[in-house]
C-alpha cells in the first residue's frame, strides 16, 4: 500500500492499515499497538510535517513495516532512543509512543522533511 495523505484522509488510511496488518498476520494487542503507532506517525506528519505526506505499507519476511514520510521543516530535537522526554518540555512524546509500541523505529530528518519507519513482527501464535 502506498498512499499520500492529508488531514482527511488519516482516519480512512487508520482504518486500511488495519485491513493489512490483519491479512498480514498481525492481530490482538500487537495490531492494536502497531496502529496506534502509525497513527501518531501520521497526525505528526499533518500536525508539523507540513499538512500531510506518504503512507507506505509492505511486509518484509515476518514483519509489518510501515513508512511514512513528509516534507516538513525536520526534526529539531530528538530525545535518544526509548528515553521519555522530560515532563516540562512541550512536544516528543508522540515519537517517544511510537518507539515503545513498535519494534523497531528509524529516523531520518533535515530540512527536506522525515522519514519515519516503524516495523512490528508477526510472532507465530498470531499467524
């Protein structure tokens, strides 16, 4: 699947990400947690990212992946990996979520925009 979006097109892209992570495999609590993720990633992308970008889904082998990508103006700061950002700080918790209910969780921002890609894997009792 690969889709561009804006602010009107989150919910139903929501609602597709299920349909796939669901034939791909994924179900109960890892479903959910994967969804929740890519849907942050994408009302991040509408929110800071300059009012939409890309969605695109595929799986690899025994995971889930989801990119999705934007032409904001970058990241400014980045809390490192699986550290929660201070509670005084405004902002950063929503990719701080994404990397606690994903798997795996890569970053690349600069000026031109980010790109952000989450994975999930398929454990065999969901399959």
């Amino acid at each position: 699947m690969s889709e561009r979006f804006d602010r009107s097109r989150v919910s139903a892209l929501r609602h597709a990400v299920v349909s796939c992570a669901q034939a791909a495999g994924l179900a109960g609590e890892r479903l959910d947690d994967f969804v929740v993720a890519v849907n942050e990633l994408l009302t991040n992308a509408v929110r800071h990212g300059g009012g939409g970008g890309r969605l695109v889904l595929w799986t690899d082998g025994g995971s889930v992946v989801c990119e999705v990508t934007d032409h904001g103006a970058g990241l400014r700061v980045r809390p490192p990996p699986g550290q929660r950002p201070p509670a005084d700080e405004p902002g950063g918790r929503g990719l701080w979520l994404v990397g606690a209910l994903a798997d795996d969780l890569g970053v690349e921002t600069g000026p031109e925009g980010t790109s952000v890609r989450i994975s999930m894997t398929v454990t065999l009792r969901e399959s």
